[in-house]
C-alpha cells in the first residue's frame, strides 16, 4: 500500500515510474485536496452520468416539450477540493463511494 497526498508528490518520490504505480492502484482513498491536477485525474476516473433535464413551451399557437440529455461528471474536481474535512471519497475498481473519516 502507499500513501500520498497528490499526483505531484507522487512525481516528486517515483519520477518517471509514477504514472505506472498510479495506474497500478486499484483501491485509492481519496480525503479531498487542493492540488487541481490530482482532482481533476480522480473526477475523470469516478466517471460521468447521463443527465435528463426537460423543456415545456407554451404559446399562441400551442405547447411544446421537449428533453435534453447530457454527461455530467459524478463529482466534480471543483467539488473534491472543496470537500468537507470529515468527509472522504474512495474507489475500488469500478465502485466509487462517498463517505465520512472515523477516528479510531
């Protein structure tokens, strides 16, 4: 297991190697930082979901509706940095879960 608090310290400890250890890690917790550039890497991972959203109209000669499907990332990298100090994400394979740090 490792440890580290950003994508740049992990550059900084491994070089070169680092991207192969980072895609090598297969269960990662993630409590939330201000380094944008790890953020941004672990939003993309957690992935996106599709998004329906609805339009009506009315007017003169009738009404009209309408939908609009859209991708929206399932957290936002904006949104893992501004998470709450209690609180922690962490994936397992494909599983992505939100929940809060407990002390032991």
């Amino acid at each position: 297991m490792i440890s580290y608090v950003s994508l740049a310290a992990m550059k900084e400890a491994f070089g070169p190697d680092s991207e192969t250890l980072f895609n090598g890690c297969d269960h990662v917790i993630l409590p939330g930082n201000q380094d944008m550039e790890t953020n941004e890497r672990y939003s993309k991972i957690i992935g996106e979901m599709t998004i329906e959203s609805g339009s009506r109209s009315e007017n003169d000669y009738g009404q009209s509706t309408g939908k609009n499907e859209q991708a929206r990332r399932l957290i936002k990298a904006d949104e893992i940095r501004r998470t709450e100090f209690a609180k922690c994400y962490a994936i397992a394979g494909n599983l992505a879960v939100s929940g809060f740090k407990v002390p032991i």
